[in-house]
C-alpha cells in the first residue's frame, strides 16, 4: 500500500515534516501502544492507564510544542529562535488541518480518560486542568501570546 | 512523485520519534551532571542554545563515521578510503594508515576529469609553474592574469552567452550574487528545493523571498500572480524586480528542471529567471551546454546563468553568465570579485583544457565519447536499480540517483555494509533531506566501466536485500522466463 509524498512549501525544516502522510496515524498509535504498555507494566484499571497516558501526553505535549523555542538545528541561523513548534507549524497560518487535528487529540483523549474513569474525583479535576490548559494554549488568539512575561525572552 | 509504503512512514516516524526520546532524555541526565560540576565562565553567555545542536550531538554523531571519510587519492573512479575507528562511541573518531580501494559513488565527477588526463593535467601542470598556485590578490587589484580572462570568454562561449565572470568558490558565486541583484523592495521567488547556497543569498539579500511547490510551474504561475497583485509586503507598492531561481538538475533528487514552461512563464509576467546550473553543465546535453541545450530552451530567454567547476570541470570555482551589461555591473559591485581572492591559475587552467576536451577542440573526440558514456551508463545503472526493486529518483539521462532508504537506521547500515564490500556511498538524511526522505546518492561518472557498475550492483543488490529496501517487487528476469520455454519446447 503506497502513498504519495508531495513535497511541502514550507522552509522551516523543523516542522515541514508534519504535514507529510502518515503523521496522524503515527501519532494515534503511539498513543494506543503506549496505553497498552502502562497497563501491562503497572498492571492498573484501564481507566488509571488512560489518565496516565493523558497526563504524561499533557507533559510532554506542553513541554515540546508550547514550552521549548526555536529548532534543533543551527541552519535556519536563529529566525524561528523566539517561536514554539506550535507557533512556527504551517507558517503560523492559523486554524488549518494539522491544527484542528491536534487540538482535538486531548479533548478525546480527556473523553477517553474520564469515561474510562466514571468521571471520579480526584483524576477528573487533573484530567479537567491538563485538557484545559493544552486547549487555551492551541487558541488562534494565544499566537505568540506570553502571559506575565512567562517563556519570554530576555 | 516520491511513493512510500504507507507501513514504513509509519515505522519511520516511530524510529525518528524514538530517537529524539533517547536523545532528550540523554540531555536530562547530562543536565543534571552537569549542574555538580561548576564551569569557569559565570556571565559569557552559552555559544549554543539549549537546543540548536540538539541534532548534532544526539543524532548525527551517533553515525558519524557515514560522514566526512577522508580519502587518500585522487577521486577517480576507484579510489583510496582511510580506515577509522572509535573509542568513545562515534563522539571522536581517529584515523589509522590503512586504507581500502574502494569503487567511488559519491563523488561528482561526471566526465572523469577528477583523476590525471593526458590532455589537462601537463597544461594544468604548465600554468602550475608559469603563474603559481594563488594569484594572492583580488581580480581588481592584482589577480587578473590572461588566464583568467581566456577562462571568461571560453565560459560565455561554451554557455553560449555574451559574456561571464567567474569566482573562487562555487557556494560564495549564489551567495554574493544574490545580494548584489535584489535588495529590498525586490521579491525572490525560490524552488522548494533550492541549495543552501541560494537559500543564503537569498537571505543576505534582504529582499522578500517566496517559494513555489517544486518543479511545478503552475504553482510558481500561482504564486507570481498573488505576488504581483499584492505587492511589497505592508505598502503593496509594486515589486522592484521579480527574479526567479531554479536549478538544472537538483541535487537531492537527479530531477531535470521543467525548464521550457517555467520560462513561458516568466516571460508571461516579466520575472527574470536565474538558472544555477551547478550539476547540469557539462554532463547533459549533447554537446554538454548544459540543460538549456538538453530541454530546447534558447539561452537568451534565461537571463542569469550561473554554473560550477567542481563537478563535470573537475576543478573548483563558478561562473555567472550573462548580457555584457549584467557582466559589467557584477564586475563594479560584486564583493566576490573586488574583494576575494581570484581563482587560481592552475584550476583556470584545468577548466579551459576541459572545456576544450568536451567540445572536441583538442582533436580528439573524447569529449563525445565522455558524454555518450556518462549517458549511457545513467541509463543502464538506473534501469537495472529499478528492476531490482530499488526506488530510484530522477529523470532518464541524469548522473544522479538517489536510492530512497527512509528508515533512520537503514542509513548507517546501508552505508557501512556498502564500505565493508568495497563501494563508497554517499548517504544523506536530515535537514539535508525530508525528514521522512533520507537516501543514499549515487552519482555516476563517465569514468566508471560496464565492470565498475556490474559490481556496484551486485553489492547494492546484496545490501539492499540485507537492510531491506528494495520497497518495490522485482521485475522477473524475462530472460530466464523465455529460455525456460524454449527448453519445454
């Protein structure tokens, strides 16, 4: 089974690579096989597997698209320096498909984790915080927002 | 069109994924160490931020050893690889004296003049201990000798223009061009694939850059169009100038440029096109005048031509090409010719005895004989790769394949398997490449015999075979097939 890879326009090749096939795909799985992993390790309820999962995708979600700036390479000599990878995907075109995928990602995920939960206490509130702040952050009005200088530069 | 199989994007990003993971969480512990140890620069600011070489240390110098083999002879069509080894796991690696022959892919050396010729090397030899090996001044002080201009009348004669200027280094010839003709207020409208020489212009130029899908022209039409009704960027008053920038053959993928329409095109909405023919020269075409000659197109509709020595020269340096006016003003601004050193006699040299081979002006007829070989070993090397299974990049007649590996870890191994059987590849991967597209570049030399590549591809079929990347079925040998049916007769 083939796919066709269609060369992008975008410059910036720290995030050119996600709007190549299969990114989706990869992303669902990884998820799912994590998932399968927590619960096979910790030997938990599936519903404490899917909270972990959510939580730790909440780090590590926040912390690569919404905390880190600029791009791990030196070649694009700085230009995207003050930017996080949310900010520089599509050219920072807002509301396009990559977009709307990935903010709809924690929502199910937040819908996974607390049904599977029966919506009890403590977990739905962190569930609640995580789904919150991921979502605010991916807001079209939050491009390049900092608020109380938090991840600003010097 | 590059076709992947769906499984192995897949498992690609999942290996890309799992590095980058491996990678972080290196970092984290080494922060940590870090910390316990104090370091005696208080207040310099870090030369590197956090994360910008974060590529670099976590995973380029993990196959380090793929990259950067020095070599101990000319790069002819066998030639000599030092042997290296490591102790700290690929951080350092030193060289020992051994060295392996080695049948050479990677370098590109389209017609065979990189090793002794008997035609160029006595001439070049000759100028060596005439004129000496630097000039050691800039062209407008002292560095022109009556070499330098016989090289720029037969540059403008072999690219059949009106006039040239040549340069030290091909990379600095985009890069210091670029700014002299666009400055702001202008709009450079750039291949998606365009080499890092031209992205640097480019941007030193200060004018607006835009870029269209590659190799399509009714994107670039596109593009032109929005571009030309809107406007400078806030002011939207109309552009300065429009210059358009494609290659001949691109690099990365051995495609030949859909040069005849992009050139309807521009003529259409008045852009100049600047052609940098840096592989194309010299290897395509029938008399080897490049891409223009091969595709039809009339090199007075392309208003820049720009080209390099290093690859079918067998020298070093670039030229710009164009009307006598376009000459005269780079002459006058140009800091590439007021202020860098002058191309060195020798090499000079070197191009204009080649130059004169391929056209035959020797009396010889080598220089045919070079460019049908080169041709027809292209043909032969690709075909029989696409029958094996490979996927194989780039148009009929072009010298450059690229075998698409994909896979991270198939980098490594197709490389180093590749050395211990005796063949030098070149493997390239990211920034250079996609990320989901790395590859290993072949490129074909006219040097090369039947022999050379019937090796060659016997220990690319094992190999491939070996890391698995023959992604598409074989064809069956039809020759065998019919054999078998005469026997049944």
């Amino acid at each position: 089974m083939y796919v066709k890879a269609v060369r992008p326009t975008d410059l910036n090749r720290n995030t050119e690579w996600f709007t190549y096939p299969g990114v989706w795909t990869t992303y669902i799985l990884i998820l799912f096989f994590s998932w399968l992993i927590v619960l096979s390790v910790l030997n938990c309820s599936p519903g404490l597997a899917w909270t972990i999962v959510h939580l730790s995708h909440f780090l590590v979600t926040y912390h690569f698209f919404h905390w880190k700036k600029g791009t791990p390479f030196a070649d694009d000599q700085g230009i995207y320096n003050r930017l996080t990878w949310w900010e520089q995907i599509d050219s920072g075109k807002q509301l396009t498909r990559n977009r709307k995928f990935l903010t709809v990602v924690p929502v199910v995920l937040y819908l996974i984790a607390s049904h599977t939960t029966d919506y009890q206490h403590p977990m739905l509130f962190f569930n609640t915080l995580a789904v919150f702040v991921l979502v605010v952050a991916k807001f079209p009005h939050m491009h390049k927002v900092r608020i109380f200088g938090i991840n600003a530069d010097q | 069109m590059i076709t992947i199989p769906y499984l192995t994007a897949l498992t690609t990003y999942f290996s890309y994924g799992l590095l980058f993971a491996f990678g972080q969480l290196r970092d984290f512990f080494r922060k940590i160490f870090d910390w316990c140890r104090a370091s005696n620069l208080q207040g310099y600011a870090p030369i590197c931020l956090g994360l910008e070489d974060f590529y670099t240390r976590r995973l380029y110098l993990r196959i380090q050893d793929c990259f950067g083999r020095p070599i101990a002879s000319a790069p002819d069509a066998w030639f000599d690889v030092v042997e290296r080894y490591s102790n700290d796991n690929n951080k350092t690696l030193k060289r020992t004296t051994k060295k392996s022959r080695c049948l050479n892919l990677g370098s590109y050396n389209y017609l065979g003049f990189a090793a002794s010729d008997e035609y160029c090397t006595p001439r070049a030899i000759k100028s060596l201990k005439r004129f000496s090996p630097s000039t050691c001044s800039a062209r407008v002080d002292g560095g022109t000798t009556t070499l330098h201009t016989e090289l720029e009348e037969c540059v403008a004669n072999f690219v059949q223009k009106p006039a040239a200027v040549v340069f030290g280094m091909g990379y600095v010839t985009n890069s210091a061009i670029l700014p002299v003709l666009m400055g702001k207020g202008g709009l450079i409208i750039s291949d998606s694939l365009n080499h890092n020489s031209i992205v640097n212009g480019a941007r030193g130029s200060g004018a607006t850059i835009r870029v269209f899908q590659h190799n399509t022209p009714s994107h670039l039409e596109k593009v032109l169009r929005e571009q030309i009704a809107d406007g400078q960027p806030r002011t939207h008053r109309p552009w300065k100038k429009i210059i358009v920038v494609v290659e001949g053959i691109y690099s990365m993928e051995g495609e030949l440029c859909k040069l005849p329409e992009i050139v309807a095109i521009c003529k259409k909405y008045k852009a100049y096109v600047y052609l940098d023919e840096a592989h194309s020269i010299g290897a395509v075409g029938k008399s080897g005048r490049g891409v223009c000659e091969l595709l039809g197109v009339d090199t007075a509709d392309v208003d820049i031509m720009m080209g390099t020595f290093t690859k079918s020269f067998g020298s070093c340096g670039g030229y710009i090409a164009g009307s006598k006016e376009l000459i005269q003003y780079l002459k006058y601004t140009c800091p590439a010719h007021l202020y860098a050193t002058s191309i060195s006699p020798p090499a000079a040299q070197q191009i204009i005895s080649s130059i004169k081979v391929i056209l035959g002006e020797d009396g010889t007829s080598r220089g045919a004989q070079k460019l049908a070989r080169i041709r027809e070993n292209s043909n032969f090397f690709r075909s029989e790769l696409q029958k094996m299974g490979f996927e194989v990049l780039g148009d009929n007649d072009s010298p450059v394949m690229p075998i698409m590996l994909y896979n991270p870890a198939k980098i490594p191994a197709f490389s180093r398997e590749c050395l211990k059987q005796n063949v030098a590849v070149v493997t390239v991967a990211f920034p250079a490449t996609p990320l989901l597209l790395a590859r290993a570049r072949i490129c074909i030399s006219a040097s090369h015999t039947k022999e050379d590549l019937v090796k060659a591809l016997e220990v690319i079929s094992r190999v491939g075979d070996l890391v698995g990347i023959k992604y598409f079925p074989a064809e069956p040998n039809k020759q065998q097939q019919e054999k078998g049916l005469i026997k049944v007769d």
